[in-house]
C-alpha cells in the first residue's frame, strides 16, 4: 500500500506564476518559484498521489490528444485516490496546486489550447464552477454520481459527453437528488433530448425550490419533462 503525501494549495499570488508559454506546455515553472507560492492544506490533508501518479501516466499513453473518453477513464480514480472531504474540494487553491504543479501534462494532454483564457481556466478554475478546472471537474461530478463504492451512475454519465455538458454546466448542479435523478434518467437519450430536457429542468427550478426536491422528486419531473419532450 503506498504511503500517502500531504496535499498542497496554491495561494492566489501564485496564479501570476502561469503565463501562456506555461500553458502552451513551452516552458515549466521552475520549481523553487512555484515553492514560495504553495502551501500545505489545513488540517494536514492527505493522498494516495503516487496511484493517482501510476494511472494518468497510463492514461497519457493510452488515450490521443483531446480525446473526451480519457475523463471517464481517470474519474473513479481521482476521487478514489483523493479521498477528501467537500469541505477540502472546495479549496481552489488545492486544484490550482494539482493542475499546476502535479499534473499539467494531463490538462494540456485533455484539452487543446484555443485559447490562453480558455487554458487558464482548466488550470485555474474551481470553486464554484464544476466544470472548469480540469480535475476538479473529474472529482466532482465522480463525488455526485458514485453510490460508496458503485461507480455505475459515474461511468454511464462520462460515456455521454453531452450529459457531462449540459448538466454539471448548470448551477443545480452540486444538488446531488438531482444529479443522480436526471442523469439515471438521461443516461440513454439522444443528445437533443438531454439538451432540451436539462434546459427545462432548469427554467422549472424557476417556480421551484431546488433544495426542497427528493430524488424521487427530480426523478418524476425529469420523466415528466422527455415525455413531453418525445
């Protein structure tokens, strides 16, 4: 069993340190910078980082460049390995130290550069955005579709990029009934159908308290909504 590391942050300032060579994958952040910018978790929070380490090395290897199925591939294992509570995952300053620091080649690997906005955010983002930082979003949207130790619901929602983009892009989205609820239930529609359906599953939050919602609840209006839809 490996031994595990305590997790770092990267403070604010430390943001100033990723230019768009650093993005590019042109140039690395020399490491005694980077030192004077990263700090230790609070509460000493550890991680198993050398598995996490051991299987995005296999994931760079196994999967081309941009190639959306490598998220499912490394989802169940980012959050296996960071095994951190929601308190600690909404740190930023945590995800811009993993992205940063431990795994750049993974981002760059993932998303291609279009842009040094659209690059900054994928090792920049986090917080309250689901889906901007690159393993932030990983963890996330693994820690609000596994069941313990099921991670059925968090394969079948990365098998469908669509449902990856049009749910955990939306701000109900950290509201576990329902996520799991309308994406169970959107698992094996067509892309049109999901894009219509999470649509109006949003404007009904309108008229609805999100939070007073059972999953039974989103289940059956989310059903209610693709048969209108079909």
């Amino acid at each position: 069993m490996n031994e595990e590391e305590q997790l770092q942050r990267l403070v604010e300032d430390g943001q100033r340190l990723v230019g768009e060579e650093f993005l590019k994958g042109e140039t690395a952040i020399p490491e005694e910078a980077l030192d004077e910018y990263v700090e230790p978790m609070p509460g000493g929070v550890t991680a198993d980082l050398q598995t996490l380490d051991t299987r995005v090395e296999e994931i760079l290897v196994e999967y081309s460049e941009s190639d959306t199925a490598m998220d499912g591939a490394l989802a169940e294992d980012v959050h296996r390995c960071l095994d951190i509570t929601r308190r600690t995952a909404g740190d930023p300053g945590l995800w811009h130290w993993i992205a940063v620091d431990r795994y750049p080649d993974f981002v760059r690997h993932r998303w291609e550069y279009r842009s040094e906005a659209a690059m900054r955010e994928k090792f920049l983002g986090a917080g309250s955005d689901l889906y901007s930082n690159a393993i932030h979003r990983l963890w996330w949207i693994a820690e609000l579709t596994s069941d313990g130790e099921d991670y059925t619901l968090t394969e079948k929602v990365f098998a469908n990029q669509t449902i990856v983009n049009k749910v955990f892009d939306r701000w109900f989205a950290r509201y576990q009934p329902a996520v799991v609820a309308i994406c169970d239930e959107l698992a094996d529609e067509k892309s049109g159908v999901i894009d219509e359906a999470t649509r109006r599953f949003n404007h009904a939050l309108t008229n609805v308290q999100l939070e007073s919602l059972s999953e039974e609840d989103a289940r059956d209006l989310t059903q209610r909504i693709i048969a209108d839809i079909e």
